[in-house]
C-alpha cells in the first residue's frame, strides 16, 4: 500500500468546491437529437455538440459549463475489445453482452494479445473522433472510449457468475482479478497514447461501482490489490475514486487504500453525516435527477448549506435530461447561487456552522433522513412541492 495522505491536513481545510456542468445528455434533450442517432451518427453528434451548447448556455443563463467535444460517452471500449457486444437501443443508453461463460474461459482469453487500436468497435469510435475533430478545428476533441475499475470489469465480462466465482472458486477468482487489472492497464496505456499524455501521472482516478456489491469481508481479498495494482499504475500521486451505493462498513478502506478525494454519487445507505463520522476521506456531495425533481428552491439551497455544514469538501451537480426542463431550470440556478455563496463564505473565514445556519428550519428536521430513496423524503412533506 502507499502511504496515507495527512488526513489531518487535508481536513483541516475551510476551502469548499462546486461544479455544475453540462452533459452529453443535456445536449441531446435541448436539441431533440435521439441518443442511439448521437452515439451511431457521427453529423448527429455534432449538431447536439454545435446547437447543444449555446442553448445549454442560454437555458441557464451561462450558470452551467459546458461539456468539451468528445466521442460518444461509452464506459465499455475495453470489454467491448474483449469481446462483449455492445447494444445500442432506441432511447436507452448503451449497454452490453458478458462475453465469458467461465473462469476458465475468462483466463484464457485475457492471455491472449489484443490490438486495442483494431479490436471490438474501437476503429469506428477512432474514425468517429476525426470527424469530430474536422468540425471544431482547434478544440481538443476526446476519445471518451473508457474503461472501469476492477471489480466492474470482472462482472462485465463474466455477469452474475462473477459473484458465484468468489465463493466457488476462490483462488482461481485472484487469479482472474489479477489478469483483468493487467488488460484494464494495458488499455491505460494505449488510451494514453491516443491522447498525447502519460501513462503514470501525479493523479489518478478510477469508477468501480459494482465493488460495491461485495461485502465488507470480501474487500480485502478480492477488492484492495487490485485497487492497490490499478493505482499503481496509473499514478504516482493522489488517488480518487467514484463508487456508487457503498454502505458505512466499507468506508475505513477507502483510508486503507489512500484515497485522498471520494465521489460516493448515489447510496442509499450514506449521507455526509454518515461519511464524515465513518472515515476521514475528503468527499463530494451529489445532488441528483431525481432528487432534484421533487425539490423546491428552498430545499436545493439546504441541500447546499447542510452538505457543507455537515463536511462535504464540495457539491456537484450533472445537468442531464430532466434538469433541462423549464420547471428544474431555476432549482438548477438556486444550486449555483448557494454554492457560490457557501464557497464564498468559507473562503472569507466563516465556519462550517456558519452556513449551516443558513438551512431552513424544514431543512434542518429533514435532511439527511430518507434522502437517498428513490423518492426525495422532501417529497413526502405534505405532498410534493414542486417550483
């Protein structure tokens, strides 16, 4: 393992952060541009990206930054080079086949040599990056043709059975994980090289969701060296990693595996009360879709206070699809003006309490009980309350 970082220090910071950007998907709802057209079509990717943005910016007032040109958003070029099919339905976004039937199997194949440049759909998305980069001249276009932590990979190639393999097969399993981070690192590299930039950097980050699905027990067998063999070779510096719907057990690991920054997105079993208290990982707070729909301005601005308040080092927000209509619009904007106002105050000396004491006596009785349900508890207050 790497050394920790100064948790102390790093806690010790008053700075609070914010982001709100644009997505691909805000793109593709402003200008009506069907997502299967947008992810196949390359003239229908540009139009979303030409139209796309100028609206995005006039929908939010220039409140919301937007997304860099980049191909199509597809998390799965690696296990597509692998050998899973990828499917591109109507309305939907891309999803995948589990190419192998077996541990057996899955060794095998990984021994094999792949040319990540020729494999799986690899010289499409590579064509579909020059002709991108033809109708913006002097943008930097990305190849956003990606790949996944480990645990995510080992299920995307093998399915459910991946989740049997640990208890079946135990031993052989270790040796699986070991070979899928050696493929996830050997695509790194040829990412890299597509991209002008070096393979080992002072930062790195990585998104292994479905890690969250192993028990607590299991992560230091079948999680942590292969985290620790990702890190190391993608980085010798700072570590960062996005893992939806962690419970509070795992939290100590994400100290043992010397993250210094954690993006827990969505869980329903977390909120920054529950963080703060379970490890000492700085964190960001995400506020999102569906939450946001049930939500007033009141309690988008509570939503910002209380997260600082409560330790989160920042809030973000994604701006997809339903944040585009005109009924999210203004929620959108109450999140960039809090957020403005809370970093301000931070930054000029005020305490954590001190904003806190900004949120809304309802906000105060409500966050943080029920918040990740599917449904905002804010939406059970008497009916929902919608702005």
């Amino acid at each position: 393992m790497s050394p920790r970082p100064d948790y102390d220090a790093l806690n010790a910071r008053n700075s609070f952060t914010w982001s709100c950007a644009g997505s691909q998907a805000a793109l593709r709802a402003l200008t009506g541009v069907p997502i299967r057209e947008f992810n196949l079509n390359p003239d229908a990717c540009i139009e979303a990206y030409r139209r796309g943005r100028p609206l995005l910016q006039e929908r939010f007032h220039g409140q919301v930054s937007a997304p860099g040109v980049s191909t199509p958003a597809v998390s799965y070029g690696h296990v597509n080079c692998l050998g899973a099919e990828l499917i591109f339905p109507e309305g939907g976004e891309v999803g995948h086949t589990h190419p192998y039937s077996s541990l057996q199997e899955a060794l095998r194949r990984l021994r094999e040599p792949v040319d990540w440049s020729r494999a799986g759909m690899t010289p499409f998305f590579l064509d579909f990056r020059e002709q991108l980069q033809k109708a913006f001249p002097g943008e930097r276009v990305g190849l956003a043709w990606g790949d996944e932590g480990p645990v995510t990979t080992a299920y995307e190639l093998r399915g459910e059975g991946f989740f049997m393999d640990i208890y079946d097969d135990p031993e052989r399993t270790e040796q699986y994980m070991e070979a899928v981070t050696d493929s996830i690192l050997s695509f790194h590299r040829w990412r890299c090289a597509q991209e002008g930039r070096p393979p080992v950097a002072p930062s790195g980050g990585m998104v292994d969701d479905l890690s969250s699905l192993l028990a607590p027990r299991l992560w230091p067998r079948f999680v942590l060296p292969w985290w620790e063999k990702r890190f190391q070779g993608i980085t010798t510096g700072t570590r960062h990693a996005h893992v939806e719907n962690l419970g509070e057990e795992h939290l100590p690991f994400l100290e043992e595996i010397g993250l210094t920054s954690f993006d827990p997105s969505i869980s329903p079993r977390l909120n920054p009360q529950i963080i703060k208290r379970a490890c000492r990982v700085p964190f960001t707070w995400r506020l999102g879709a569906f939450h946001l729909e049930e939500m007033t301005v009141q309690d988008v601005h509570d939503f910002v206070y209380q997260s600082c308040a409560d330790g989160a080092m920042g809030v973000t927000m994604t701006v997809e699809e339903l944040m585009c209509e005109d009924r999210n619009v203004p929620k959108v904007l109450a999140f960039v003006e809090a957020a403005k106002r809370a970093q301000q105050m931070t930054a000029e000396g005020a305490t954590r309490a001190d904003v806190g004491a900004l949120v809304s006596p309802t906000g105060r009785a409500t966050l943080w009980e029920g918040w990740c349900g599917f449904l905002s508890p804010l939406s059970t207050r008497g009916g929902a309350r919608k702005q």
